[in-house]
C-alpha cells in the first residue's frame, strides 16, 4: 500500500511517501480503504519526538489519528459495518496512523459516516468531537451555562462551541479577529479576539472555562472562574494548576476512545448538531508541508484533512 511514514523522529523532512506491506484483518477488526485522513496536533507533536515518552511507536510509523473511508473486509463476529459501508475511524499514537491507502482498526474505533457527509468532512469528525464533547462533560455544561471556551477558532474549539450551543450553555470563545463571524456561526454567543482584547478585562465570571491553549492564558483564566468553578484543560502548553489559590477545580480533559462516545459524536454529526470544520485539503504528498503548517500556528477553523486516496476530488460516500 502507498502510506506516508517516517523511520525516524525529526523536523517534517522525514516524512516519506512510499509502499508498505498491506495491513492483515485481524480478529475483531475492520479493514478499510482509507480516502482522507486529517493532521491534528498531536501528530506532528509525536513526528517530532515530544511525545516519546508517553507514547512508544515502532517505525516505520504512519502518522493520523483521523480518517474516513470505505470497509474492504470484516472479520468474523463484527456486525455494526459492513464491505461497501462508508465509514468514519480513529487510530492510536502507538499504531498505524489514519494516512496510508489500507489500515485495520478494532470495530470500537469504527463508525458508519453520517449521512451526506464527505470523506473529508468524515476524517475532521472524530477526534475533535470526542475531544470536545468530553471536555463539556467533565465541565458538567448544560442548559444556562455561562462557558468560556478558550480557541473557537480551532478544530477542537469548533466543535466545542457548536456542542455547547445545543447544550444551551452561555457561550464565549476567545479567537483571532479573523475568525469572528466563524465562530459566532458554529455557536458562540459573544467573542473576545485575543489580538485586540483582553479576554479577563470582564467583570463577567464563567462557571466553566475550556482552555485549549494553556500556559498565559490558562493562569489568567482563573481570574474569570466563579468561586467553585471549573477550569477543563487539555495538554498544550505547560500549565500551573492555581486551583487551590482560587477556590476553583482544575480538571485535565480524561480523552479516551471508547465506542459509545463515539456513538454520541456520530450521532450529533447525524442530527445536524456537529459539522466537522476543515480548513484545508491538501493532497498526501504534501503531508510535510501539513505538519508544518500545523506546527506553525498557520492552520485556522478546522482540520487539514489529506487527500490519502489520491483524487482531486472526494468521490462522495454511496
Ligand atoms: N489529550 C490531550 O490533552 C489533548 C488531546 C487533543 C488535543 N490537545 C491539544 O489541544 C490543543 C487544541 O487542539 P486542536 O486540535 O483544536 O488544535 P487546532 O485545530 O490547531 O486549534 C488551535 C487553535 O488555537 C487558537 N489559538 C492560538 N492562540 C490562541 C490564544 N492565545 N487564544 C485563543 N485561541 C488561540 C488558534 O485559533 P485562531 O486561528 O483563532 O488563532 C488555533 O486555531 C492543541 O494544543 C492540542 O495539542 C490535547
């Protein structure tokens, strides 16, 4: 199979195009034809060698955490797809990653694509809405709300903000003023740019802040908590937890994959709650050039998402 691969950590130069052995189907799992994969941060964060430690690979290691495509085979006992479906997936650090032309992944890591949706739409789904839904559901947001969520104008942000206003929370986003009109459509009821204004010069206090950003703007979000408030983050950058000084709980995002939350981030996309946001398509040759962006601070309202089946265009799911 073609894949993108690197066989050492380093700068977005050993990132490689070439052939791999085809994956086997394994017990209990699904093997799909993979059409789009998208790069999140964490990709480039582990290309690098920044998240060795927490995440062992074996190289030659195919980055992608993200994708979307269509079921070749299944093995024995699997029943929620079947060849022919269309089909949304997630992948782990320590496994072959999303952007490659075959992968295999246990049948809780793989969804039917929600009706209407694109591939590429498919492969911007999964990780942001389960990483934003689970963030909501550590901040117990609901109904009234009054939410501050830190980075509307990124993928996990997006998605936070369109999930939160289902909800009925109370929405503010912090964003660049670029992305204003973007994110007051996925859901924000107010926005604060960061490059003109300073999101704690408020006398408005939060009962929940999602910081996607960390460092500066996590210890200035303690500032805007109600007493008892909490403060849901998710590993960016280095972060002092204040938590005590403020009388507030600090909460690390628990992300996991498990299959019912992927069920629940499905079945948002299906009721129109969530539209995954991409920013880009970029064909899989330029995956080095992706990684770069990303890491660079280039990328704005949504995924990159590449174009792994090599077409111009995303033929349609049937
Ligand atoms: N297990 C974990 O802890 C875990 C899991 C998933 C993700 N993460 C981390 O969560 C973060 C967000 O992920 P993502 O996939 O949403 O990334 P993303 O799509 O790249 O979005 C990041 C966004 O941050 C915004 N931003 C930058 N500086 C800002 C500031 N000072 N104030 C407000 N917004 C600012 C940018 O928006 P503008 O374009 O508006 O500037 C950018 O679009 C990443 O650091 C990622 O590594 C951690």
């Amino acid at each position: 199979m073609k894949a993108a691969f690197y066989e050492d950590f380093g700068e977005p130069d050993v990132l490689r195009i070439g052939e791999l052995p085809d994956p086997e189907l394994r017990d209990g799992g699904v093997l799909i034809d993979v059409r789009a994969a998208s790069v999140i941060p964490g990709d480039y964060r582990l290309r690098s060698g920044e998240l060795k430690h927490l995440f062992p690979v074996t190289f030659p290691k195919v980055p992608g955490r993200d994708g979307a495509g269509v079921v070749r085979a299944v093995a024995n006992g699997v029943t929620s797809v079947k060849p022919g479906d269309a089909v949304c997936f997630v992948s782990v650090h320590t496994e072959q990653g999303t952007c490659a032309e075959l992968i295999c992944r246990p049948e809780k890591d793989v969804v039917p694509m929600p009706p209407g949706m694109s591939f590429g739409e498919g492969a911007a789904l999964m990780h942001a809405g389960v990483c934003a839904w689970i963030c909501l559901e550590a901040g117990k947001v609901g109904q009234g709300t009054r939410l501050l969520v830190h980075g509307g104008g990124g993928a996990i942000g997006g998605a936070a903000l369109q999930i939160a206003r289902h909800m009925g929370a109370q929405v503010t986003t912090t964003c660049n003023s670029r992305n204003r009109d973007h994110c007051q459509t996925l859901g924000a009821d107010h926005v604060v740019a960061y490059d003109v204004e300073d999101f704690a010069a408020t006398d408005e206090r939060y009962d929940v802040v999602i910081d996607l950003i960390g460092g500066d703007v996590h210890r200035r979000s303690y500032e805007v908590l109600k007493p008892g408030g909490k403060l849901v983050y998710l590993l960016a950058k280095h972060i002092e937890d204040l938590s005590a000084q403020y009388g507030v709980e600090t909460i690390l995002g628990p992300i996991r994959e498990e299959r019912e939350i992927h069920d629940i981030v499905v079945k948002m996309a299906v009721d129109g709650v969530l539209r995954p946001q991409i920013s880009e398509i970029m064909p899989i040759g330029k995956i080095g050039e992706a990684h770069h962006k990303l890491a660079t601070g280039q990328v704005s309202r949504g995924r990159i998402v590449i174009d792994v089946a090599g077409a111009d265009r995303f033929p349609e799911p049937a």
